[in-house]
C-alpha cells in the first residue's frame, strides 16, 4: 500500500473515495467529506503524491500517482469523485478501483495546451499567495475554503507539474459504470462539443452555472444538485 494520508469522514457501510486536484489536498473535499458522511458513507479523501500531509517523491508522472490512489483505498467503493488532476488519475484506474459510480468534477483530460509551459508558472506562482491574495483572486469561496487553499499551498511540492510534461491528453473508454460529468461554467478542460462526444460515449454530463474550475469551493450548493441522484 503507498504512505499517502487519507482523511477520513464517517463510518458508513458504504465507502466513497474523493480524489482532488493540483496544488490541492483533502481539505478540499472539507463540505462534501461531512455531507457523504451524513448520508451513510464512509468517506475516504487521499492527499496525492506530493500534497498535503502525503510523502514527497523525487519524481512524478501520472500513473504513478493514480497506482498510489489505486492503492491507497479500498476497491469497490459505492462511489468514486474526482476533480481536475483527481479526475484524471481516477479515470486511469477506475477499471482497478471498480466503483459503483464515478463522478469527474471538470477533469484534466485535455492534452496540454502549446503555452503548457506559462501555465506551470502561473501554478508555480501561487506558492507565494498569502490569505489576502487568495480573497481577491478566489472571492467566492467562503473563508474555510479560502484558509484551506493557503495550507494546501503551503505543502505542495510543485515539482508534481512535471507530471504533466508531454501529456497528450485522456480519451476515455465507454465507461463500465454509471458515470457523471460535473462541470464548470465555462469550463477549459471540456468544451461543449466535447462534452457532446463524451454524453454520447455515455456519460451524463451537468453543468454548475456560473462558477470557476474547483466546482464544489465556488458553488457548493449547485454541485451539491448536480450530484442529486448519484449519493
């Protein structure tokens, strides 16, 4: 099993695995952990390879970090969610994991775009955020998230961004299990004509009006109706 640190909320007979995305850790699943637990699950929320209170590497690539996933939770879970880099590494291994559902909060499955490069920085740059800084830039999310965000940064290791060198993007198989698409308005990883390539595959896809790429710290309430069904 790889030492990643898995938050854990409730204690459920059904198990539910939340995966979050770069420069994130479980804290960012600090809403939707307590409200899976409430309905019956329990929840287990892994920091990555390189995030929050997870060993450091001296190297990353992605399938190495979605086997760490894979490994550090229980297969079989009632229900898998993961958002963005999360997203990615749970479509990699969803036919290990072999949830009952999967939900993909605005995945990271584009290839990298041609200025890859500025936005490894742009990420890279957010290391020197302080509270203030995240306020302005992130004024939606309520003040849990917001100090959330300030500690994650404080424990990613950054060099995680080389995982996504020469990453050509993801192309999903028809999904085995019943699977969801939640996605931001508008969002950069899926545009709506891939959108509509990925409802015909078979999944259902919903989108959350108005809100930013970490779907669930703009807009808690509408991810929480985009999920009506799935929990």
């Amino acid at each position: 099993m790889s030492r990643l640190h898995v938050e854990e909320w409730g204690s459920g007979d059904r198990v539910a695995v939340l995966v979050h995305g770069i420069t994130a850790d479980s804290s960012s699943w600090w809403r939707t952990g307590p409200e899976l637990a409430s309905q019956g699950y329990r929840v287990l929320a892994p920091d990555l390879p390189g995030h929050g209170l997870s060993e450091r590497w001296d190297s990353y690539t992605l399938q190495a970090m979605a086997d760490a996933v894979a490994e550090a939770v229980p297969a079989r879970p009632a229900l898998a969610v993961g958002h963005s880099l999360g997203a990615l590494l749970l479509a990699q291994v969803v036919d290990r994991l072999q949830p009952g559902k999967a939900v993909y909060v605005d995945p990271a499955w584009a290839a990298a775009p041609p200025d890859g490069g500025a936005m490894a920085a742009a990420l890279r740059s957010q290391k020197d955020w302080d509270l203030e800084r995240i306020q302005q830039v992130l004024p939606r999310w309520e003040a849990q998230a917001q100090q959330n965000k300030l500690t994650s940064l404080a424990h990613w290791d950054d060099t995680t961004l080389e995982s996504f060198d020469g990453f050509a993007g993801l192309t999903p198989d028809k999904p085995a299990e019943p699977s969801l698409l939640v996605l931001a308005d508008p969002s950069h990883n899926i545009p709506p004509q891939r959108a509509e390539e990925l409802r015909a595959l078979g999944f259902e896809v919903r989108t959350v009006p108005d809100t930013g790429h970490v779907v669930h710290n703009e807009d808690f309430d509408g991810f929480k109706t985009a999920l009506q069904g799935w929990y």
